[in-house]
C-alpha cells in the first residue's frame, strides 16, 4: 500500500515540474515576444532553449493531433490538463484498491 502512496507521490511530483517547466516557457517567450527581454540575451536564449528540448517530445505529439491554430500555440495547455487528469485518475485508482 505504502509502494503505491509513493509511486502516486514520484508523479505528483513530476508532474509539478513539468508544469512548472510549461509556465517557465510560456513566460519566456512572452518575453521574447514583446521585446521585454532581447533573443540577445545568451543566458535567457539557452534556458528557453533547454526546456524546447525538454518539452518537446512531450509537445510535438499533441501539437500533430490539434488543428492549426494560428500563432496560438494551445498544446502546453492541453499537456497540463493531461498531466492533472492523470494524476486524478492515478489518485483514484490508488484509493479504490486501498479500500
């Protein structure tokens, strides 16, 4: 029982980094985007770069399954609703077998 608590615990905590990866990323290139910060900026360009490279393999397969939107990019939003219904579902099935 206590083996399942802690699996559920390893991926709430994953999860949180990974949304937390998303926010990060999403800022930065609000940044970028409206001139706040200069693509000049070598230490900025290469953290927004290191976490495309993190999030990519996790973005590209829903960026393939949504329509086009434009410049509208709505896939980190569909990952973390992703990352939070399996941890609701993972919290559910964790209580049912607890039970």
């Amino acid at each position: 029982m206590s083996g399942l608590i802690a699996v559920q615990q390893i991926i709430g905590l994953i999860t949180s980094a990974l949304i937390m990866l998303i926010i990060v990323q999403f800022v930065i290139g609000l940044l970028f985007a409206f001139n706040v910060v200069n693509t000049s900026n070598q230490f900025l360009m290469q953290v927004y770069e290191a976490i495309n490279r993190l999030l990519d393999p996790l973005l590209r397969p829903i960026r393939n399954l949504m329509p086009n939107t434009g410049a509208i990019d709505f896939s980190p939003l569909v990952l973390i609703i992703l990352l939070q219904v399996l941890e609701i579902v993972l919290a559910a099935v964790i209580r049912s077998v607890a039970y």
